[in-house]
C-alpha cells in the first residue's frame, strides 16, 4: 500500500528549492515577475479598442516622466518600455526593494497565454539575487489569452499535461510549479461563463486535488455572486479543500454602484462597498485575495474602498482567510520609477491596520496564511 504523505512533510515549491512552511516568511500572493503582457492584453479588449491601441505612437509608450500618468492609469499594459520580461537588474532593485521592508516570498502568477512572455529560466536568478523567495505557476488564463492548441485539448489531456509539468517543470528549465493559477472572466453559457474558462479551472482543480496544491483563480468583472460561488463550489466538489483554494482579485469586485456613471447620474447613489460575495466564499471555508493595492486604474476601488472591506472582515474574524498583493505587472508602478512597487499595502495599508488593533492579523494576511496556502 502507498504510504500517506505526511502532513508534516508537506513544503513549499519555490524555484529554487522546496523549503518548509514556517521558512517562507512575509508573503506578497500575487505579483507578476519578469514578464511581457503586452502583446496579451490587447487580446483581452474589443477589437475596436486594439485597434486604436495599435495607432498609438511608440513615443507616448516610453517609461518617462511626461507619460507617467497615462501609463499608471491603464496604458502601461500595452508599453513595451514598461515590460520586465528580461530586465533581471530591475526586477533584483524591486525585490530588494521589498526586501528591505520585510518581504521574504513573492508569488508569481503568470499562467499559459498567448502572446505572454515570461521568463522561466530567469526566477531562479532574480531569487538568488534578491534573497527572496518566488513561488511560481502552471495553467491557464481568459478565453481571449488561451493559446489555440490548448483550447483545444480535451480536459483530460489538459489534466496530464499539468502533472507533467509539476513533475518536471515548466518548459524543460526543471522550475517546478508551486501551485495552479486559472480564470473565470469571460461570460459564456457554461454556469454563466465560457465553456474554455470552465474547463481550465476543472482541469487546474482536478491536479490540485491529485497533487494537494492550491489553485488561483482570477476573478474580473462581470463575474459575480451567480459565477464565482458554483465555480467554488464546483471546485471543492472535484476534491479541492478550501483552504487551498484562493479566489483572486476579490478586493476589486467590492464597488456598489459598479460605475462612475451610475453613481453621478442618481443622485440617491450613494458609494459603499459590498463584502455578500467574499463573505459567500469565506462561509465555505475558501480564501479571498486582496491582491490590488496600489491599483490606479480607473473605475477599481482605492486602496481606501479596499480597507473598509478588509477591516470589516478583519472585525468579523476572517483574518485567517485572506491574503494580500498587488497584481504589479509592469514597470510604470514600480519602486525604481518612484512607485510603490512590491512594497504597496506595506506602506498604504498595514499601518491602517495597525492602528485599528489588527497586529496579530497582520501576520496571518501576510505571513501563516500563504504559508499553509502554499504548502503541499
Ligand atoms: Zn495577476
């Protein structure tokens, strides 16, 4: 008979090594590292949108103070200037950056996308230079960004083909992933979202229940209480345990009303935050990601909207369940261009919550729950 893993064995695949949970240390959960979205983001966006976004001219893209602005508020997705795909003495400043104000492990969150470019073979550089921790991923991300062969493939291939790579790594470099990232963003006609969608979050949850690792999955408006509870729910049924499912982006689905122009043009609207559908997920046990400090795109909630949510769930005694991050995808919100970087809810929120008494729940947002998030 195969003999149980030990649950005291369990650790925590980061691309150098695996390490023991209590080794992991201050957490950021969700970042991006040495990548290039560019060319992805704009198969995410109307095609009328794409291609006005082409007709931009390349001067208006580059990393500089003049376009600072228009970069932090969106543009800076589609710059090629503010990509860190191989800029490994950048990325090395933003993890010691973080670094220097406590940080030990970031997660990296880069799934399989079309046109996405990251660099494999690089985390193990950035880490042993930085000194920092990377944990990072396999699976798939939205519809619009699924490369077509593996679109393609039926759930079942998709599945052995996930093991393969926790196996033995990802794309021949032997870098393990630590855990399964996939997305539910697409309206379609499969539980209220697209069938491809559906079929990466089974394909990711079925290897996590197999493997004992976590699954993210991206949460983007319009999905809500009717898309995000049952895929929950459907994952936990495929033998996921909550605690090591973790619903992202949470913190950006908080906004009632949704829109700046139903806000203005009802003047009864008044603007609050909604905490039913984190509260729906917690109830059942799964973590909630408030992964977007820092965000100044527009229409996201600030980093104030944000801790009304987080303090409210704090009071109500979820602390153990929720984890924190930034989502920093490119260079024009970084440390090194006079950003916050890797170091944001460190310096915007932490203090906050300091001083409403929530020390002790610091450490699990930041340090115990990804720890036990993590380990496998
Ligand atoms: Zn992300």
């Amino acid at each position: 008979m195969e003999r149980r893993r030990n649950k005291d064995m369990s650790t925590i695949k980061t691309v150098c090594k695996e390490i023991r949970p209590e080794e992991l240390g201050f957490t950021s959960m969700h970042e991006h590292l040495l990548c290039d979205f560019t060319e992805m983001m704009k198969l995410s966006i109307e095609p009328e949108i794409r291609a006005r976004i082409d007709y931009i001219p390349e001067s208006m893209l580059k990393l500089n103070l003049g376009n600072l602005y228009a970069l932090r508020t969106g543009m800076g997705t589609f710059s090629k200037d503010c990509a860190s795909l191989y800029d490994m003495d950048y990325m090395v400043g933003e993890l010691k950056a973080f670094a220097a104000m406590g940080g030990k492990a970031i997660v990296d969150a880069s799934p399989i996308a079309a046109k996405a470019q990251k660099n494999v073979r690089g985390l193990q550089e950035l880490s042993e230079k930085s000194g920092v921790h990377v944990v990072t991923c396999t699976g798939l991300y939205t519809a619009a960004t699924q490369p077509e062969e593996y679109k393609a493939m039926p759930e079942e291939e998709l599945v052995a083909f996930f093991k393969k790579q926790m196996e033995e790594g990802l794309d021949g470099t032997g870098v393990k992933p630590g855990f399964m990232k996939c997305a539910i963003n697409t309206p379609g006609d499969c539980m209220g979202v697209d069938a491809s969608e559906i079929k990466a979050v089974r394909a990711c949850a079925r290897v996590a229940a197999e493997t004992g690792c976590s699954i993210h999955i991206h949460n983007g408006y319009p999905m809500g209480m009717e898309e995000c509870v049952p895929v929950a729910q459907m994952v936990l049924d495929l033998g996921v345990k909550p605690d090591k499912l973790l619903m992202l982006h949470m913190d950006s689905l908080i906004l009632r009303p949704h829109t700046d122009m139903e806000y203005i043009s009802d003047f009864a609207a008044v603007k609050t935050v909604n905490i039913d559908l984190m509260l729906r997920l917690l109830d059942m046990g799964v973590n909630v990601g408030f992964d977007s400090w820092d965000m100044l795109v527009g229409g996201f909630p600030t980093n104030t909207d944000r801790l009304k949510a987080l303090a409210e769930l704090l009071r109500r005694g979820y602390g153990n369940k929720i984890v924190m991050g930034h989502d920093a995808y490119d260079k024009s919100r970084s440390v090194a261009y006079g950003y916050t970087g890797f170091t944001g809810f460190i310096r915007n929120a932490l203090p906050v919550l300091r001083q409403l008494g929530y020390e002790k729940e610091i450490g699990m947002l930041t340090t115990e729950n990804p720890a036990r998030i993590l380990a496998f």
